[in-house]
C-alpha cells in the first residue's frame, strides 16, 4: 500500500478529500486527520510558501513511506499546498486510516511534525502589504525531537 | 552557463529567485557575487543542492556547464 501524497499548486477542498480517503479505506477502524489552515488575525493578509521542485514533493513522498513503515496503517494521506494563500485556506491536509486508534494518532502527529519541521518549505507572510520570510520555531524542532 | 538558485530569504538578498554564472569554482563564482549575499549563501545552516541531491562536503565543488547549485537555507514549513 503506497502512501497518496500530493504538492498542491491550487487550493483544494478538505472534506471532499478527507471523505474520499475515508471510502477508500472501509476496512479501517479509525481515520485520524488534521487540517492546516492559514490562521486569521495578527494582521496577516497573505501566506506564501515556496518550496525547491527537486527536493520538497521527493521528501514528502519519503516521508510518506516513513510513516507507512512505522505503523501498520490501511491507508495514508498527505496533501500540501504551495504557492499563495489566504486566511481561512487549507495548507495542509494528513489523514491515516487504521485498524486501531492509537497508530493512526501517531501517525498523522509524526506526520505533521515531518511536514512542519523537516520538509522542504518556506513561508512568509504580508503584513501591511510587506512580504516578510518566516523564521524556524524552535518549537518545531522540539516537536521532532520527540520521535528520536 | 551553470544556475544559482536562492530559496527564502537568501532570494531577497539576491534579488531574485535565481542568477545564471559562468562555470567554475563555486569560490570563484561567489566572489563575484555581493559581499553580503556571498556570507549569507556560506553561512553554517545553508544547505546546498546541486542538480537536485543534497550535497555534504561543499569545499571543491566545481559548476560544470548547465549545473544548477539550489542555496536551501532553514526551512520553516507547512
């Protein structure tokens, strides 16, 4: 079973998707998800995400397998956007189908930490019509460090 | 020509996402680059790509014709 990953140019609509991969899994006992949203407020007018055609989708791919070779999952989802987008957008979209709960929490949480702090993406944001680049948190890396 | 390509915050400093250069050296084409841009692509936590692999040992490193160096500073992702 392969991993469904996809880099997103356009913006896409999460429950439609979250509601295919569900169908597509009927064996599965639980489907755990998280949805990446560009938050509103502090001002923030845009979001942009770059990312290095070469390296970002061949990451997530393998992080994609990673994941499947940690937990024994019926299914794996991954969808990321690039490019712009607004407050209120998905940026990101994990879903992991499993027989049982726990391994589809842990997958989708060991996911998102990947995604955030160790793929191939950076971001910046307009405030006040300035474009200013976003910085690592030292939270993401504490995040991953949690994985060993 | 070979290419350079600047991700993040190094694209501001270079004016732009990417600057074609004669082969050569990866010295030899930094110098002739800025001052500012130059430190900033040698810093400790810039990641260098060419032609798309990660590379680890950047000292000797020689731009062949059509080569492309990608300058992958800390991401700060999704």
């Amino acid at each position: 079973m392969a991993a469904d990953v996809r880099l997103l140019a356009d913006p896409f609509d999460p429950a439609a998707k979250l509601a295919a991969f569900t169908a597509a899994h009927p064996a599965a006992g639980g489907v755990v998800s998280f949805l990446g949203q560009v938050r509103s407020g502090e001002g923030v007018e845009a979001l942009e995400l770059r990312h290095y055609p070469p390296l970002t989708l061949p990451g997530m791919t393998a992080l994609g397998q990673a994941v499947l070779a940690r937990w024994a999952l019926d299914g794996l989802l991954i969808l990321h956007r690039h490019g712009q987008m607004t407050p209120g957008d998905p940026i990101v979209l994990v879903a992991a189908a499993a027989r049982h709960r726990r391994d589809a929490f842990a997958a989708a949480d060991f996911a998102m930490d990947h995604l955030k702090s160790d793929s191939w993406f950076w971001k910046r944001e307009r405030r006040g019509g300035e474009w200013r680049w976003i910085e690592p948190r030292d939270q993401d890396h504490a995040d991953l460090a949690r994985w060993g | 020509m070979a290419k350079l390509v600047f991700l993040g915050r190094l694209e501001d400093l270079a004016g732009g996402p990417e600057r074609e250069v004669a082969p050569g050296p990866l010295e030899a084409v930094l110098a002739t680059l800025p001052v500012e841009l130059a430190v900033a692509l040698l810093g400790d936590r810039v990641r260098i790509a060419r032609n798309g692999e990660l590379i680890t040992e950047r000292g000797g490193i020689v731009l062949a014709e059509g080569d492309e160096i990608a300058f992958l500073p800390p991401v700060s992702g999704g």
